[in-house]
C-alpha cells in the first residue's frame, strides 16, 4: 500500500481563476524518497499542504481527483487524524515553534494524542538524538540558529511517529553545511526507519544524491518524473524551468557534447567516474588495434 498517492489531482484556490495543481499523479511507497522540484509558483506547496491533509480541511478551494495516505482518503479524515500518519514540516520553522522550551515542542503533539507520560519522553528522547539535540531540550526554541529551529521542527514532527514526513522547502533558509546535516538526516529517516520523505525543494543538487523518484513540475502540471537520471539529465531544461541544475548533470551534458561516443547521463560521482573510465578504457581499445 503506498504512502501517498494523488490520482488526476485538480485543485483552484478560493478566488483563484487558475488551477494550482492541473492533472497530477503520483505515488511515493513506503520508505522511498521522493523530490518535487519547481520554480517558485509551480504549486510544490499547493501539492505539500494536499499531502497532509490541510488542503481541503484547512485551505478553501475546489479539489478534484483523488488524494489517499495509506489506502485512506484525505478527504474523509480530519487533519489530526492525518497527523498520526503524516509529519509536515514547513520553510519557516518559526511558523510552527511556539512552546516555551524545545522539550516541550517535542512533546507536545504526542501529548495531545494521550500518549501516556512515559511513552512521551521515549518519543521526546528518540526525535531529539535522532536531530542532534539531544541536551538541548530546556533551551527556548527563539534563541537556536535557524538550522536548530528546523531540526526541532523535524523533531517535533517525528514525535508523533509518522509513517511519511512532508517537508516543503526545508533547507531554503540554511547555509551549505546546514543543508548537508538536513538531508543526512533525512536519509537516516529513510533507510533505517523505513520513513517514506516527500521534499519540495527547488534546488536540484541534493536531489541528485539522495532522491528514489524525481517529480518536476511546471505551472501545477508534470514537466518530467521518474529517477535522478532521467529527469537530471538535460540541465538545458532544468535551467529554463527555473531549476538551478546540479553541477554533475552539467558536467555530464558537456562530456556527452564534447567526447565522441560518450552518451551516459549521470548524477553522482560514482557515476561520473564509471561513465569516464569505460570511455577513457574503449579509447585504449580502439587505439591498440
């Protein structure tokens, strides 16, 4: 049973003469990763906020289609139900902190499940080491780097045990090494606890590394979908999507320019280095005849 899945999904918001999300379809199994990338507008948080549950219940508009979290309509759950299934982080984390202490944060969603005392201060201990937190949880929230806010924000959201974690842009406002720290995170989520990850982003560069599955979207419609390798492979593209591309697919595209016979499109530098080295290798080849 997947994690998500969007069949024909339509939605207009209230007021709106255009369609935020025109015709999308998508499926993100258990424990699998999945990226949406899109320039600013092309309904990557319209698609995140449908994930959770916040739109219908939340956000007026007209939605059409189909949209189920685990075999379950959307539609026909309230969003604290979802909340058990479902983590949601968003770009600001300031937007979702507002308890007095990071222990209390972290606690909070879990108490008002009912989840008795003890149960709460596993899930406080687990979300908190599993952030890099862990002695951290007396402090106030307002007074962490932006990198801690968002980690508590995770951490907050993965109290409650979800089964599938929706970030929307969460890296937007970090430097680069607190960037590299988010998606080692979110990679640990995903192969040790089976967490399946939806992430809007509109950076490729990471999404090269550790997505399973690639959505690109253009104006609320499907550009191009699939694995890093085919929706990576044509920078050109990308770029004129609004798309910053990964260096490695740029690289790749200029080999494949410049080098007869090279014709693979990689996007990490196993990849590059194995693609490189058959040419470099069917050179001497051809030359020894």
């Amino acid at each position: 049973m997947p994690a998500l899945q969007m069949r024909d999904v339509r939605f207009k918001y209230k007021g709106s003469q255009g369609y935020a999300l025109d015709g999308i379809s998508l499926t993100v199994e258990k424990g699998e990763f999945v990226t949406i990338l899109g320039a600013n507008g092309s309904g990557k948080s319209t698609l995140c906020l449908l994930a959770n549950g916040l739109i219908p219940h939340a956000v007026s508009g007209v939605l059409e289609g189909q949209v189920e979290v685990f075999g379950e309509k959307t539609t026909a759950k309230t969003v604290a139900e979802l909340s058990t299934r479902v983590g949601m982080v968003f770009q600001e984390p300031e937007s979702q902190l507002f308890c007095m202490s990071v222990e209390e944060e972290v606690a909070f969603g879990p108490e008002n499940l009912g989840v008795p005392r003890e149960g709460i201060r596993e899930r406080v201990d687990w979300a908190l080491e599993l952030v890099g937190m862990s002695g951290l949880g007396e402090r106030s929230p307002f007074t962490l780097s932006g990198g801690q806010k968002q980690r508590v924000a995770i951490a907050a959201a993965l109290s409650m045990r979800p089964d599938l974690l929706v970030l929307d842009e969460p890296a937007y406002a970090l430097d680069p090494i607190g960037r590299i720290e988010l998606f080692k995170i979110l990679k640990e989520l995903k192969d040790r606890h089976s967490v399946a990850v939806l992430l809007a982003e509109r950076d490729a560069e990471e999404a090269s590394t550790y997505s399973d599955q690639i959505v690109l979207l253009e104006s609320g419609k499907v550009a191009s979908s699939g694995s890093p390798g085919k929706v990576l492979s044509n920078p050109h593209m990308l770029a004129s999507l609004g798309v910053p591309p990964p260096q490695i697919s740029e690289v790749s595209a200029l080999l494949r320019s410049r080098m007869p016979g090279f014709v693979d499109s990689f996007t990490d530098i196993d990849e590059a280095e194995r693609s490189i080295a058959n040419v470099v290798l069917a050179g001497r080849r051809m030359k020894s005849r």
